[in-house]
C-alpha cells in the first residue's frame, strides 16, 4: 500500500466527504472524521494495519462547490501539511445546476470545474507525496437521466485531470454502476447524492482498492 507509518492522509470535499465532522479539523477517534467514508477508511486501515499509525484528517464542508474549496484550499489543505491529499468535489457543482437553475449566477459550469481542479492540482502536486482525485457520482444507472449525464461530463474532467497530471483516481461513479446492477438508488440513499452507510462503504472500499490495500479482508 502506498500510505506509510506516521503519513497524514487530508480528505477533502464537500457533504458526502464532511459527513458531520468534528469542527475545525476533521481529526481523531471516531465521531470526529464524521460517520462516512473517511471514518470507515480510518477504520478499516487501524484495523488490518495495526502496526501503523496514520493522521487521517477530514476537511469537507457540506455544501461546497470547486469555487467553494478553492477559496480555502490554503487554510483547509496546505497549511496542514499533509502527505496525501484526496478529494472528492462536483455534486455541487452539477446539483446546483438542477436544483437552483434560476440561481445560475452561482453555477459551476464545466469550463470554472476545470479551472478550478486545476488550481487545486497545480498548488498541491509538488507540495505532498501524492494527490488523489475521486469522481463526482450520481446514484442512478439512467445514462439519459439529466443530471446523471451532466455528473458524466464533470467526472470525465476529473478523469482527464488525473491523466495528464499522472495522479490516482477513483472512479466512484462505475463502482456505483456496478452495485445498482442489483439494487434500486433508494436503497442507497433517496436523494441519489448522499452515500449513506452502504455507499459510504463502496466509496471507501473503491479508494482503499485504488492505493494498494493488500490485506486480506475477511
């Protein structure tokens, strides 16, 4: 695996990564990560690595977009010297889209999302040992849908990103492909946004798969 004793793991975002997290830094046992994927990360790391210690530190904000992180990206991110730094961002950026329409003057269309991961990338990369780029999701297996094919655009972006920058990246959508191939969205979580225990769980399971977890999960 690619995170070694004493590494600081920052995972940033908005809601799906906040997740009611302790205030001001996301950091500690438990409740204070918050109750989604970045607890069950820590968890399942303290449990098949003991013989590690990891700072695993939670900076999400519910509600934030791209334009949003960037504007505490110094303060939130680089300023507590991580050596990884992860981040999941987008369903904002999409959702505002929809559900705000007549709101468009605070839209994130394509062009600023790009921008924005950009800028994210270019003051991170040469800062930390490596940076890790998720895709935004939309729990619905309708590639006409609306919103799902405008949540394809922004994780393409992502996706391109992460090629041309040579970072990891987890492609949260098609591990949410693969489970609705058995189960309804609601199941997950109604709103089709919000991970819930079970997508928070596939999240963090996509995640661990991409940076090398080599135990044997039982």
């Amino acid at each position: 695996m690619i995170f070694k004793d004493k590494e600081a793991i920052l995972f940033t975002g908005d809601s799906i990564t906040d997740a009611g997290r302790k205030r001001p830094i996301g950091e500690g046992k438990a409740e204070a990560l918050g109750n989604g994927y970045v607890l069950q990360i820590d968890t399942l790391l303290n449990v098949y690595y003991p013989e590690n210690i990891y700072r695993v530190i939670n900076t999400g904000v519910s509600g934030n977009t791209s334009r949003d992180l960037v504007e505490r990206w110094q303060t939130d991110v680089l300023d507590l010297n991580p050596d990884y730094v992860v981040v999941c961002i987008g369903a904002n950026d999409v959702w505002r889209q929809f559900d705000n329409p007549h709101c468009f003057y605070g839209h994130i269309g394509p062009q600023e999302y790009r921008q924005n991961l950009e800028k994210m990338i270019e003051l991170t990369k040469d800062k930390v040992k490596g940076m890790i780029l998720m895709t935004p999701y939309y729990i619905e297996p309708n590639k006409q849908d609306l919103m799902r094919k405008r949540m394809d655009e922004y994780g393409e972006i992502v996706k391109e990103l992460a090629r041309r920058h040579n970072l990891l990246c987890v492609d949260l959508q098609e591990e949410f492909d693969q489970y609705l191939k058995y189960r309804y969205p609601a199941y997950i979580q109604w709103d089709r946004v919000h991970s819930g225990p079970i997508g928070s769980m596939l999240i963090a399971r996509a995640f661990l798969r991409a940076v090398g977890f080599d135990r044997k999960f039982i």
